[in-house]
C-alpha cells in the first residue's frame, strides 16, 4: 500500500484466512436486515449466501462483455442508496472475465467514490 501511495496505519490493515473469512466480517460489521446491497448477475455464491446470513435486500446488476450493465448498476445506485456493492473485476467468479477499465471507472463514478 506504501509503494501505491495509499495513507494507511498498519492498524488499519486486517489480514484474514480467507476470502470467505473477509465476506463474512464485512457483512457483520455492515449490514442489518432489510440494507440493500447490489451484487452482479451472475456473482459469487459463496458471497450470497454469506451476506444472506445478515438478510439484506439484494440486488442484482446484469453482466455484459465489459462488466456492470452501466446504465443498470446507475439506476440502482440511484434508487436504492445500497450499503455496497460486491463486485469481482479480475477474473469474476463465475464467468472469469475481467471488467474493462471504462467499466471500473463507471463503477466508481455511479458510486460517488
């Protein structure tokens, strides 16, 4: 994170076991039930069913070649007010694609980031 110039405190830092460990620590410490979230369409299992534990309202934004239907993920961002949205870029499971850049920008961009 040093060499990529992100200000960050190592205790700012948590290392877990897992990817599975991570979803399930970021679902307690963010969701309550009835949050609504957006997950893409189609996404990982293993992370829907370790959010659906907390019984958040979940949405879905289809897939196309470059990554999020963008007028779609816009339209919830904008309806829905999510507390996140769960996305894969590199090697999304389970299609294995990688979201194009101006797919990535468009995420940030609808997301207010």
């Amino acid at each position: 994170l040093r060499q990529q110039k992100i200000p960050i405190d190592p205790e700012q830092v948590l290392i877990t076991s897992g990817s599975q460990q991570a979803l399930d620590l970021i679902s307690k410490l963010f969701l309550d039930p009835g949050d609504e979230i957006i997950v893409e369409r189609p996404s990982y299992l293993g992370a829907i069913q370790c959010f659906s534990q907390y019984s958040p309202v979940i949405k879905e934004v289809d897939l196309n070649e470059e990554g999020p239907d963008g007028d779609q993920l816009k339209e919830l961002i904008k309806t829905h007010r999510p507390k996140f949205f769960y996305t894969i870029p590199n090697y999304q499971n389970p299609t294995g694609r990688k979201h194009s850049m101006a797919s990535r920008g468009n995420c940030f961009y609808y997301s207010g980031v």
